[in-house]
C-alpha cells in the first residue's frame, strides 16, 4: 500500500502531489490510501470541503474498458459499495470478473453452510449482501434463498436444500478452473455435510 509522505502547505499543491502519488501507485499495481485534510480533498476533486464534513459518502473512479471513458460513482458509502460490486461482476477483464465469482461463491458458501446449522445471521456479512445482491440481480432465483437467510438465519427445508445446492453448482462451474482447485474444499458436494 502506497501512502503520501510529507504535505505541502497550499492544499492546491498538496492536492497535485496526491495525484501524483496515486499515479504512481495506480501504475505499479499498488493500492493507495492516504488520510488527507478536507480542504486538500476538495481541491483533489474539486467539490466544496463542507461535503466532506457533512456527509458520508465515497467516490469511486473505474475505468469503463479501453476506449469507453470512466465510470464515476459518487454517494452514499454503502450504495457505491454495491455499485463497485456491480462493476467488479460486469467488468470486460477477464481476470476481475473471474475474482468477483470466486469471492461470492466463498462467501455464499459461508453463507448458506451457516444457515444450514441454523447461523446464518452469524454467518451473513455486509460484503455477503453486496455479493448476494449482485447475483440476485443477475438471477431472480437466488433472491428467495437470501431473503431468508438475512432474515431468519435459515434454510426454510429440503426443497430449498436442493435448489441451493443447484444454484451453488451453477456458480461453481462459472468459476475458472484455478479457482476450482483453489476452493476445492468447499466444492458444491460438501455444502450441505455435517
């Protein structure tokens, strides 16, 4: 993880020097964080600073693909989150999307390996609903299921066994062959064992 060192004392110039580091970050593959002073922010994105004393909320800047421009995202914290996640899943990089399916299947399985023993709540996670939500959107099918288990913290019976047992296969065999063997133990045939 990158980080800034040293602040300049104009938040314009320190704004320009944020960018700079995030460039070179971005460039080396490397994730960048850096806690900076509101009125630095606002020159960094060039909104007023009182957005970023009243309210909560993110940014979030993703190319679109080679040629097709940035998807800019700005909101609640929580509603970019689920649209970063939307984003991750629908991403033209192979090796992204192949990541987003891996991700949500482990967490799924957690998910409904909990439920089955009657944690589901437990096992259910604010990254699980994006997960969860994301798929849904994809496929109705999955949206009984998850209701449930975010509700009740369990799977409502057999037939419900068996359609989520279908639907994890599913998504298991969207998984790359890497991420298989990675997750073997966790392979769709083991969700439902004691």
């Amino acid at each position: 993880m990158a980080t800034g060192e040293g602040r300049a004392k104009n938040p314009f110039d320190a704004a320009a020097a944020i960018r700079g580091q995030m460039t070179t970050a971005l460039r080396e593959d490397q994730w960048f964080s850096e806690v900076i002073p509101e009125n630095v922010a606002a020159c960094l994105v060039q909104l007023p600073s009182d957005i970023f004393t009243h309210h909560d909320f993110s940014i979030l800047l993703q190319p679109a693909g080679e040629g097709q421009g940035v998807n800019v995202a700005a909101g609640a914290t929580r509603q970019v989150a689920l649209e970063t996640f939307r984003g991750w899943a629908q991403s033209p990089h192979t090796i992204a999307k192949n990541t987003f399916f891996r991700e949500a299947y482990r967490s799924l399985y957690r998910v409904f390996q909990g439920a089955a023993q009657g944690a589901g709540i437990e096992a259910w996670s604010e990254i699980a609903e994006y997960f969860s939500r994301v798929l849904a959107e994809q496929d109705e099918e999955w949206t009984p299921f998850l209701e449930r288990v975010a509700l009740h913290g369990d799977i409502a019976g057999d037939q419900d066994t068996v359609i989520i047992h279908q639907k994890m296969q599913e998504l298991w065999d969207m998984l790359s062959r890497s991420a298989r063997s990675e997750l073997a133990s966790f392979s769709p045939e083991h969700l439902f064992q004691s």
